[in-house]
C-alpha cells in the first residue's frame, strides 16, 4: 500500500543546494551589473535584477511541480513530449519577429519565450527513452540513424531561427552517446575532422600539404617494416585529407558570402574587429583581469567597459563575477559548476533504470556545453558563441529550461528510491 | 541495455574532460586575474574613459552641386556621475552660468539614467566656455567633453524635404543597439530616409585618466580604438533655386507644390507651405522650436506635398477621364457634346459654367466642361452593360497613372491617396446596386476620390511623357555613385500613346484664348495645363493646377495646391506657370504676374496664431 509521502522525500539534497546556490550568486551579479545607486528597492521590475527575482520565484514553483508529478510520467510521455517542443519550434520559425538576426522568440502575451531552451530537455527525454529501451543496441548502425535523428530535427529546427548558439549545444550529447557505447574511435575522427576542418580554414592548401606531408614521412619512417603497401596507404590518406582540405578551401571562398567570410576568420582571430565579437572579449578580458585575487568587492566595479559589452547580464554575466569578487569568486563558480556537473554523473550511474541513467548523462553534457563555452568565451578561450551560464545569466527562458533540465533529474532519481522501499 | 550497465568506466572519461576543463579555467584566470598585470590598471583610482569619436555627419548638395546641408563643431560636456565624486560645484556654476539647484538637478537626472554611462550634462557649449572648461578640466572629475557636429543649412529652405535630426527616443535605442544614450539620429525628411548612409561610423578610444581627471595616453597603445568612418554625400534632386522661389511663391498660402523631372522622375522641387527655416530645429534652440511649430495651427511641420491625401483632384482629373474614354473606345478626339449649362440626366443635374456649345475633346478641356466629362465618364462605366465590371476597367486605368498607392520610392513619409473600389460602393448601396450616376462627381474628380500633390504631379508626368512615368524619388547619387538603377523602373500607364496627342493639344489650349488659364500664358514656352479646384466643405475651395512644359519635350512636370484659394485659374495656374519659367530661363520676365501672388495673403487672420 502506498502512503503519502512528502514530494522531498528521496530528493538529492547536494544537487537541490548547488541549484539553490548558482541561482543565487547568479542574481547578485546581475543586481551588481545593472547596479545603480539611485535604484530603489530590489522588488523594483523595471530593472532585470528585479525581472530575474520573478523568473526564479516562477522556476522554483515550476521545480515544485515537477517534483510532485508522478517519475513515471517523464518515461511513458518523453516522445509526446518531444514531439510537441518540435512542433513549437515549427511554430517559433513561422511566427517570430527577427530580434537581432535570429527568429527564436515566441511573444505569449506579455511574455517572450524561447523554446530552443526546452527543447533540450525534451531531446534530453526522447533520447534517453530511445536508447534506454531493452531492445536497442549502440551497435546497429539503425540506432545510430535514429539517435541522429532525435538529435538532427530539434538541432536543424534551431539552426534555422538562425541561433547558432543553442545548435551547438546539441553536439554535447556525443558524449552521453559515447558513455552508452558509441565506439570512441568515431568520436576520436570526428574531433580530428573537426581539427583538420579548422586548419583547412587557417592555413592555405599548400601550407597543408607540407604539415601532412611531414606527418605522413614521419610516420613512415617510425614504421619498423618500410612496405610499398604501408607507403601507398599514407599516401591514399593523404590524398584523402587533402580533398577535404581543397572541397573545405573552395567552400570558404566560392559558396560563402564576404560578410560569413569575414565572421568565420574573427571567430578564428585570423581578423581583427574590435567592434564585434573580438571587442567584446577584450573588455570582458580586461575586467576579469582587473579584479585580481580578491576582486574589488561586491557592487565596487569601476570599469565603464561594461556599457560596452552588450549582453553584460547575459552572456557576459561571468564578467562581473571575475571583476568583483576576483579570482576567489571565479573560483568558487568553477568549484561550483564542477561539482554539480560530477554529482550528476556519479548520481546517474548508481540509478538501476537506464532511462533515468541516460537522461542524467544527457543533463550532466548540457552543462558541461554551456559551462565551457560560455566560460570559455570570455576568458578569450572559447569563440564567441551566444549561449547562457546556466542559472547565472539573465533570461527567464534559459533559467526555466535549466530548472526544468535539473528537476526533472532530480524527480527521477528521487524516485528510484521511493520504489525501493 | 537496462540493468547490467556495460561501459560503466567511461564514467572516469566524462568525468575527467569536466575536470579538465575546470583546471584549465582555473589556471586561465589565475593566470589573467593574479599574474599578468597588463589587465590590471595599477591604481585603484585610475580609470579608463571610452571617448566616442562621433563622425562627420552626411553632406547634401542639390542637384547642380550647391550645398544644401554641411556640419558644424559643436561640444558636449559629458558627466560620468560614478566618478564625479568630489566635485568643484562652484567652478562648475561659474563657468556654464547656471545656479545651484540647477547643477543638483541635472545631476540627479544623470544618476537616473545611469551611474556609469555618460550624460550629456551641458548640450552645446560655446567656444569660450569650451576654453575655460579645458583649462580647469582637471579640477573637475567625472567631467570630460565630447566634441559632436551640428547640423547647418546655409539657406533657409527645403525644411520639410531634408528633415531635421534629433536625440535618438528610447525605442530607437532598443531597437538598434548601434544608438547610444544621447546619440544623434535622422528623424524625418531625408536625414530619416537616408540615415544609414548619412550617419557614417562611430569611433571609440580608449583612455586612461587619473585621480585628477588628467588623461594619461590611451589604453594599450590603441589596440582597443576604433577610427569613426564619416557619412556618405548626398546629392538631392532637387534644384535649390527653383525650390527657394517656389517657397517664395507660397509665402502667406497654405499648400504645396511639386516639381518634377518627366523624364527622369527626380523631384526638382518640394514645398510644403506654411514652411520654416530649417536651422531651427538645430541645436539648443531645437526643442524650443519644435513645440511652437507643432503648436501652430498652420501646421508647419505637416509636409501636405506628400501628406495631404484627403483632397479630391478635381477637374485635373477630366485628363485622366478622356484617356480612359479614348481607350476604351467610347469616346474619340471629334466626339462632341452639347453643354445645356451643366449635366442632366432625369432629375439629375450637375452645373457648369458658361462657354460655347457643342465641344470637341480638345475643347473640353480648355473649357473644363463638366457636361461633356458627365457622359464621357457614364460612357466608360456602361460600356460593357455591367456598371461594376465598368468601373473595375476604370479603376485600373486609374491606378496604371501612380493613383491610389504608393511609390515606395525614397520619400521619407508617404500616403496612398484614395481611389474607391467596387466593394467600397457595394458596402454603400449594396452589392451592385449602384450604377454610373450613382458615382458621377468621379466624371469632374470631386467624391470619394484624394490624391496628394505628388501624385497629381506624377500624373501630369505621365501624361507630358504620352503614357508612361519614372517613380518619384528625391536623391540621384550618393557619395558621386548614381542610385539610378533603384527607381527608374519604367512605369507604364494602360493607355496607348496615341490617345495623349488631343489630350495634350487640349492642355495646351488651356494657355490660350478663352482657356481657363489664358491670363498665364507664357509669350515663347508652350505650356501644357489643366485647372482644378478640390471642393472643401470647410471653408473655401483649394485652387489646383497641373502643368508641364515645354509641350513637345517636357523638362518639368508639377503640380500647385494652393488651400482656400478657389478657383484654379487664380493662383494655382500663375504659381504653376512662374515656376515653370523660372526653371527653364531662369529668370522671371512676368512681373505682373508675379507680383499680386506674392503680395497674396490667404491665411485666415482668424487662423494666424499665436505661439
Ligand atoms: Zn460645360
């Protein structure tokens, strides 16, 4: 017989407090960013500190909500559900008005949402379902088509409201693939194709044959048995490689237009535009390296840079956390990500449901994605790619799909225990 | 796959590339935030101060190379209320001339707006409080100058057609992340159409200042600047004498008058009357200004040569009748009609004035009969037996001459005009329950019809060009690069050229005796025109003139809306008639004609107000 149980009960509490914890910090920084002395209350929302108030006070109820629905219901609805997040996606591109190039807001009333952020979760879902399932083996080459599928439609969907960002973020679920036996050798050449792809972009084709050229010599001359066969083979590869180099060269200078041309090579920093993407993160550079070891304290940074990154709140949150608390504080954000990142995983691999396993993994690489480049970014490690800091960027979207990402993870986990007793 | 979980030690490789990347951000921003200085500035109070370079705003010249429109240096003193901490308030009162509160005022109102973002705290100072400003700089922390341009127009004219510009709103802030806080931006005319091309790029430099608001080189060499880029030249189509005469001629009038190139259809003059001197909206004084204007009853700043739709075109509209007439095949160059005073049909009756009788066409236009127009217009529409199909051929007619839409050309404001539609009188009287008389002022272009003065001008193009016309647009070439390809798309009208001939032999005996506009004819420019008066349930009628010349190779094509002036022959015909002279000799040998217009005054007193 069942008894009624509190929607806590089995919760894991270390995930709950690191959620509680970023949400938190996050708001600070975004108080701090559009900090003004003459500002009023915190209540005031008119102001985005105030707006985001709202946006966690509404996430935290949907997070109730979701704990109290039945775990089960994640499973058995995982495809209707992903379905209809495409379907709006479908909606989104046929109804959004452009802001700022890309078309991936729906206005709802008063409110603007951005469905890409849900469609994570919903993928996160179908995929988990797809490969969880008794019958399905990594192995076929049939699993690996459907599993791009589910993965391909949300992703082109998103590619074509023109939000590169959130795309990408769509690779990161290779790793929940490798973890559940996808062969890392395919993993391994296409990082490598990836590597080859970028050169290709850096470098001319001649500079290319010389740099295969001496890795194919070298790696004949570290052979023991020098063979006709084993030199015909380096050379096929390389003849190979250099076809792609070539199809990439023709691709970059004959198909794509100036302006993509010349986004491509800031990305690459082969051009400077201190205007675009490169200034941005020169000023995001200077004011995290501005803050030192132990930053210049709560609501005291003085550089005006700030006016001049646009997305101060958004994607350049980490900005403030690097000027104001210093590297203490980057610190503590780091330890913070890192922890919330490994407890998912070490939480997904004691459940006995592959399901909830696989959709853990599936959560665990999001934030991985976002932790990295998004960080990354602007530290000048990453290239600019517009994508949250989960819980810490301003954005009622990405928060909501982010909590709604954690708790749904938490609930299923949650409820394995509720089913051991 | 459930249960026993293979691959369970790729766990230790996920876990591994999330540690890795944590340990590479952290020995990044060790590295950044504690090791290497160079992001650091090494005092605490040394700031660095983004100075935006704002560059030179867009030239306009006109059409012959005479400038229309040129920059002048203007400076801003600009506060970053964060920094200005310790402020010499007195200095500050005794060099700008301001009171106290005053300072306190302005400086709560740039906390408002923002702690760290600059304010302009003193708009356009002058050239010696510039000076005095620059030596006692350092004293005042948080303060710098901001040098910008200002708009200036060395002649008084074209107000309406350039546009002034202004603060970037709000909105335009929001929706263009381009515009700063302060940021100047076209508003209207063509500083708003052209904005992009005008505006140029804005530089940034960045610059190092210390305790005492001393500037100490900039930042890093100027890895960090960006050059600003000025705007594009601008050469108008518009021709600044003709434009500055017209002007002249509708001093004391309210109306408007359009001048175009036929073949070509660049705009050679704009005038919008009640105008102003465009220096006016510039500057300090801008605000000031703008609310008198935008108080004025007149409506100065009501551009009625693009705006005013409302107006029915009148019997200028008898032109676009007969070659709709002729097309059709109801009516040919030596149809005649009788004129028994007017049109009358059963009880119906619709007056005319008094001239010979029977007309030809040619006749009936010099003589604007409203009979002959009754039966050509009740021919076209029962023509096929089926009065709506018969009105929808009329409409497209219509429509072929640039009437009831817009151009969507380089006008900065635009309206489409009216023309009525069958579903327009089915709403009225009921699905095809109406018939030719119902509809019968469309025959003198009084009703539901309204064009504006650049579509009537248009219109006369299209017809000095025997059936064809270029959209109107106001800018031939920017930066000495022709735009020509953008708007000299070919328009053609539904009527063959043959059909112009009586229609344009007529217009040219409107100049000549016992034609309604004989007391404006011009001794060796055959002129081609047509009188109109728009009724006006309000109060007087407007006086409407169309016109081109010279007849056998039209160089101007326009229009003149003269408001609460009559008939068309009184002023509108004269206006016309002066400026095509003006342009083509430019000179004026009619003094007696030129004189009564511009001693004219038709401004109601009880409309002249008070600012
Ligand atoms: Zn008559």
């Amino acid at each position: 017989m069942r008894e009624q149980r509190s929607i806590f009960d089995g919760i894991d509490w270390v995930l709950v407090i690191l959620f509680l914890l970023l949400v938190f910090m996050g708001w600070l920084n975004i108080y701090a960013a559009v900090f003004n002395e003459e500002h009023q209350s915190i209540f005031d929302t008119t102001q985005r500190y105030g707006k985001q108030l709202i946006f966690i006070g509404f996430s935290v109820f949907v997070a109730l909500v979701i704990l109290l629905i039945d775990g089960k219901f994640y499973s058995t609805f995982s495809v209707p559900i992903y379905i209809a997040n495409m379907l709006l996606l479908i909606v989104v591109l046929l109804t959004a008005k452009e802001v700022a190039g890309a078309r991936s807001w729906i206005d709802i009333g008063p409110l603007k949402l951005q469905p890409a952020e849900f469609a994570k979760s919903a993928t996160a879902l179908a995929l988990a379902s797809f490969l969880g399932d008794i019958n399905t083996r990594m192995k076929d080459l049939q699993t690996k088509v459907i599993a791009g599928i589910i993965l391909g439609i949300p992703a082109a969907l998103i590619l074509l409201q023109n939000d590169t960002g959130s795309m990408l973020v769509f690779g990161a679920f290779a790793l929940v693939l490798y973890r559940e036996g996808l062969s890392g050798n395919i993993l391994l050449l296409g990082l490598a194709f990836a590597v080859l792809f970028i050169f290709s972009l850096l470098f001319t084709p001649l500079t290319m044959l010389i740099i295969l050229g001496s890795i194919g010599l070298i790696a004949f001359f570290f052979q023991r048995k020098k063979t006709w066969k084993l030199g015909l083979g380096i050379g096929g590869i390389l003849v190979v490689l250099m076809g792609f180099v070539y199809s990439v060269d023709y691709l970059f200078n004959n198909v794509l237009e100036p302006h993509q041309q010349v986004r491509i090579n800031v990305l690459l920093g082969k051009e400077d535009d201190p205007k675009g993407a490169g200034y941005n993160v020169n000023q995001s550079k200077i004011a995290i390296g501005s803050g030192g070891f132990t930053g210049k304290g709560f609501l005291k940074g003085t550089q005006t840079k700030y006016d001049f990154v646009p997305e101060q709140t958004t994607d350049f949150i980490f900005c403030t956390v690097g000027e104001e608390w210093g590297f203490l504080g980057t610190f503590v954000v780091i330890a913070l990500f890192t922890a919330l990142i490994l407890r998912i995983l070490y939480i997904s691999e004691r459940q006995r449901s592959a399901f909830t396993r696989i959709y853990g993994y599936c959560v665990a690489s999001i934030f991985l994605f976002h932790f990295m480049i998004n960080i990354g970014m602007t530290i000048g490690l990453m290239p600019v790619i517009g994508i949250p800091l989960p819980f810490f960027s301003y954005g009622g979207s990405s928060l909501l799909g982010f909590t709604i990402l954690l708790f749904i993870f938490i609930k299923l986990d949650g409820y394995r225990l509720q089913q051991l007793r | 796959m459930a249960f026993e979980s293979k691959h369970t030690d790729r766990m230790y490789v996920v876990m591994g590339i999330v540690l890795l990347v944590a340990i590479t951000f952290l020995g990044r921003l060790f590295y950044i935030q504690v090791i290497d200085e160079s992001y650091r500035l090494s005092a605490e109070n040394n700031v660095l101060r983004y100075e935006t370079e704002y560059p030179a705003r867009g030239l306009m010249y006109d059409r012959n190379g005479e400038l229309l429109v040129y920059n002048e240096a203007a400076y801003d003193l600009m506060v970053v209320p964060r920094q200005a901490t310790e402020v010499d308030t007195a200095t500050i009162c005794e060099i700008l001339g301001i009171e106290r509160d005053q300072f306190t005022r302005r400086m709560v109102k740039a906390k408002a707006y923002s702690w760290r973002k600059p304010s302009v705290f003193e708009k356009q100072i002058s050239a010696e409080t510039y000076a005095m400003l620059q030596e006692k700089l350092y004293r005042l922390k948080g303060f710098f100058v901001q040098k910008r341009t200002l708009r200036k127009y060395p002649k008084p004219i074209a107000a309406h057609l350039l546009g002034y510009v202004g603060e970037a709103s709000q909105r335009k802030l929001e929706e263009d992340p381009y515009y700063k806080r302060g940021d100047y931006v076209g508003i209207s005319g063509l500083e708003k159409s052209y904005e992009e091309e005008l505006r140029g790029k804005k530089g940034v430099k960045v610059i190092m200042v210390d305790v005492f608001n001393r500037t100490k080189g900039s930042y890093k060499d100027g890895k960090y600047d960006t050059v600003a880029v000025a705007g594009k030249t601008i050469t108008c189509s518009i021709d600044a004498e003709l434009q500055a005469y017209g002007e002249k001629l509708m001093q004391n009038k309210t109306g408007a008058i359009v001048a175009l190139e036929p073949s070509s259809g660049e705009i050679l003059a704009l005038i919008s009357a009640p105008t102003f001197d465009p220096n006016l909206l510039v500057g300090r004084v801008r605000s000031e200004n703008y609310v008198k204007l935008q108080k004025d009853t007149l409506k100065p700043l009501f551009n009625r040569a693009l705006q005013s739709e409302q107006n029915p075109p009148g019997s200028t509209f008898k032109l676009i009748n007969a070659l709709i007439g002729q097309q059709v095949g109801v009516v040919n160059e030596n149809t005649t009609y009788r004129c028994p005073r007017g049109y009358v049909s059963g009880n119906f009756r619709m007056g005319c004035h008094d001239h010979r009788s029977p007309l030809n066409l040619r006749e009936s236009i010099q003589h604007s009969c409203n009979a002959y127009y009754g039966n050509v217009f009740r021919n076209i529409i029962d023509h096929t037996g089926k009065p709506w199909e018969g009105f929808r051929i009329w409409r497209q007619h219509v429509m072929s001459f640039g009437l009831g839409r817009k151009f969507f050309t380089d006008l900065p404001i635009e309206y489409a005009g009216i023309v009525p539609s069958n579903e327009f009188y089915d709403k009225h009287y009921g699905k095809n329950r109406w018939k030719s008389l119902t509809i019968i002022s469309l025959a003198i272009g009084q009703g539901e019809l309204g064009t504006t003065p650049i579509q009537l001008a248009n219109m006369t193009a299209a017809i000095a060009n025997r059936g064809y016309y270029y959209p109107p647009h106001l800018v031939k070439a920017i930066d000495g690069e022709l735009i020509s390809n953008r708007f000299t798309e070919r328009q053609n009208t539904t009527i063959d050229k043959k059909y112009f001939d009586p229609v344009i032999d007529g217009m040219a005996m409107v100049f000549q005796q016992g034609g309604t506009g004989y007391r404006s004819r011009h001794d060796s420019i055959v002129m081609c025109g047509k009188t109109g008066t728009a009724q006006n349930p309000h109060g007087e009628d407007h006086s409407i003139f169309v016109c081109f010349a010279p007849k056998d190779d039209p160089k101007i094509a326009l229009a003149v809306f003269v408001e609460n002036a009559g008939g068309g022959s009184q002023y509108g015909a004269p206006i016309a008639s002066l400026m095509v002279e003006k342009y083509l000799t430019d000179t004026i040998q009619r003094p007696h004609l030129e004189k009564p217009i511009l001693e004219a005054n038709l401004i109601d007193p009880k409309l002249k107000v008070v600012h």
